[in-house]
C-alpha cells in the first residue's frame, strides 16, 4: 500500500507540472484546452488545477462562452508567484564606470520595475555592487526582496561552470575567485551568470531575426569588444570552459604584424578608420551612425568607410561560415545596430566573395539592451523549471 501511495503522489505531481508547463507556455487556457493537451480526463485536469488554484501557481482569470451550459473558466498563471531579477553589466566605452541595468520581471513575463545606474567597480565589490542593486530595483518595483527566487547577470566575459568563474572579463573584481558563490550566499537564491553576447542571443531567438530560425551566428560588434554566440537550434554552443564565441582574440595575420579581429573591428578601430574618411563622433556607435546616415544620403566618403568595415567584417565572418556553416548571421552590438541594414548589406556583400559558403545576414531588431532582455528571458525559465521539477516531485 505504501508503494500504491507513493506512486499516486508521483502521478498527481506530474499532472500539476504538466497542466501548468501548458499555460506558462502558451498562456490562458480554459480547463477543456487543457485536457486536450494534457491529454487528461476531465475530473483529472480539474483536480490538477484546483491544487495549483490552491498553491497560488494559477487563478481564474476570465470565462468564455462554451456553448450550452455555464461559461467555462479561464485559468493563466499568478504572475506574483515568484520573480526574476536580471542585470546587464556593460562599459559603456564612453565612460569609465560600467553601467548596470536591472530589471524585474514576474512569473508571466511582464517587467515590473527596471533602473539603470553607474557603478565603480573599482571602488565597490562587485558582490555589494549587485545585492544593492537588486534591492534598489525590487524597490522600484514595490515588492520586498523575498519573494525573487533568481537573479541572473550578463557580464562581458566567459563564465566557466567547473570553477564557477568568469574570464576575460575587464570589469575590476568580476574575475576573482568565490565571486559568484558569494553573490548567492549574500543574495540567498540562484544566480545564474552568463556572457552578455550568449544572453544577447537568446533574445534574438524569442524577439529578433533568430525567431523562428533553426539555427543561427550572432556577431556582436561592441562599443568596446567583439562576441560571437552560437545558437543551435536553440542551444547555446558554450565550449568547454564557456570560452566559445571570444571572437576578438582571433588572430588575423602573424609575423611582426600581430593583428586580433578585434583591431580590425573592434571600437578603436571603427573610429580610427572613420577618421580616415573624415567621419568623427564621441563614441564608435554615434560614428556608425553618422556613417550610415552621411552614406544613405550619398556621401562617398561614407560610403567607403562603410563598405571598407564590412570588408573586415567579412574576413572574420568568413573564418565562422567556413568552420560552422549557419544558415543565419544576425550583426549585433551597439555599432552593429547603428550601422542598421545598410551595414548589413554591405557586410553580405563583402561576405559573399570572402566565404565559401552561402548565408544569410540580418541586422539585429532588438532594440533594447539585448543582454538584459537575455537574462530576463534566461532569469524567468529558470524560474519556471525550477518549479515545475519542484511540482513533479511528490
């Protein structure tokens, strides 16, 4: 009898999972769409829902006309049944403090309260940087910090999950040791922390020109640093030690003339070569800008510029078209979406002659923070599978 028990547990946790994974995934559903796609019977699926109705995880949210009879109810996630926080760490390029942005986002996706503020890593630790500001956006947000049950962070830097630190990242403090286990131990619940580009990809996936694809590259030309993320079919290619896509060191020619793709493309180099052309701006975005507006109107000089920086695009892209063949190169960052599809045209073109195989190129339509709408995307599901694997345990 105990092992009857136990498994009726196990089958009553696997149908509260399997109701609520169909409305956090598709939204409001009524109870007859959801014993269509559970494929449960009818007291079944009103069972399942009455014991999420009463563990706050759904609520009726509306009725709906179902022919004879009393109208049937419409069930949708609580939205406050648990919280993200994301932040997006990034050098701006223009000045020396690094902006952290935060956003809070509910259960059902919506943002709840967001900020944006400058901080001194060099002066701060990175771990008081980010439990002040998560409190700080919580705040915003009207919610106490108790009810966040995840905080993910994009960071310009590779994050290697078997030492659980962060390489390659230039912002003072993020590459110590102990970093990320002490954000969690101060913070009290799971910190996800993940490469801006990578978090930047997925949300190209679910809101820009990689929705929809099988599988695609995002290049992303920086204010100050280059990424490649490498989606397929919506898995990110991370490497061994979450190396993959550090595209800026690939070196580019030898011999006493050591060249790295980023000093080819990297921020530096785009306002050095629109110098050349007579194109000057504060940053490398408001350059690309510029660039792409004097050459849309004519401007010959403009033109040149833009159609020599896609040619060293090209060189680079054409090394990762050769080695993974997408079918899809989405141009990102904030000089990619600067330079707008003019940038990207010229870049196919230049591309089509360099590589030996044919691939699409797209210009970014994320036009927000692309990392932080990643780590809401990324904050959220975690939340999600971490409740659904809690439900489907008896």
């Amino acid at each position: 009898m105990t092992h009857l028990g136990g498994s009726s547990k196990l089958l009553r946790a696997m149908n509260d999972a399997a109701a609520l994974s169909h409305v956090l995934e598709r939204g409001p559903l009524t109870r007859g769409e959801l014993r269509d796609l559970t494929g449960l019977s009818k007291p079944t699926i009103s069972e399942a829902l009455r014991r999420l109705t009463e563990a706050r995880l759904v609520s009726v949210v509306g009725y709906v006309s179902a022919g004879p009879g009393p109208n049937a109810e419409v069930y949708a996630v609580n939205p406050d049944a648990a919280y993200a926080v994301a932040l997006s760490v990034r050098d701006r390029g223009d000045s020396d403090t690094p902006t952290v942005t935060a956003a809070v986002t509910d259960l059902s996706g919506a943002v709840r309260g967001r900020l944006e503020s400058a901080v001194d890593f060099a002066r701060t630790d990175p771990v008081t940087g980010v439990v002040d500001t998560v409190e700080a956006v919580c705040k915003e947000a009207g919610l106490a910090r108790d009810p966040v049950a995840q905080v993910q962070i994009a960071v310009a830097g590779s994050y290697d999950p078997r030492s659980d630190v962060l390489h390659h990242v230039e912002v003072p403090g993020w590459g110590r040791p102990g970093l990320v286990e002490d954000l969690r131990r101060r913070l009290g619940v799971p910190v996800g922390v993940d490469n801006d580009v990578n978090l930047a990809a997925v949300a190209e996936r679910a809101h820009g020109a990689g929705r929809g694809a099988e599988s695609f590259a995002l290049l992303w030309l920086g204010e100050t640093g280059l990424g490649l993320a490498i989606d397929l079919g919506g898995t990110l290619l991370r490497g061994a030690r979450g190396g993959a896509g550090e595209i800026g060191y690939m070196p580019m020619a030898g011999g006493d003339r050591r060249l790295a793709f980023q000093d080819l493309v990297g921020g530096a180099a785009v306002l050095e070569l629109a110098a050349a052309h007579g194109i000057a701006a504060p940053s490398a975005a408001e350059t690309m800008a510029e660039a792409a507006e004097r050459a849309g109107a004519g401007d010959a000089a403009a033109g040149a510029f833009v159609t020599q920086l896609a040619g060293r695009i090209a060189i680079g892209l054409s090394a990762v078209v050769a080695v993974l063949d997408p079918p899809l190169v989405v141009i990102g960052g904030e000089v990619g979406q600067a330079g707008g599809e003019l940038l990207g045209t010229a870049v196919a073109m230049a591309l089509a002659e360099a590589a030996p195989l044919d691939t699409t190129i797209a210009t970014t339509r994320v036009q927000d923070d692309a990392a932080l709408l990643g780590a809401q995307e990324a904050g959220r599901a975690s939340v999600r599978d971490t409740i659904l694997a809690t439900l489907g345990r008896p």
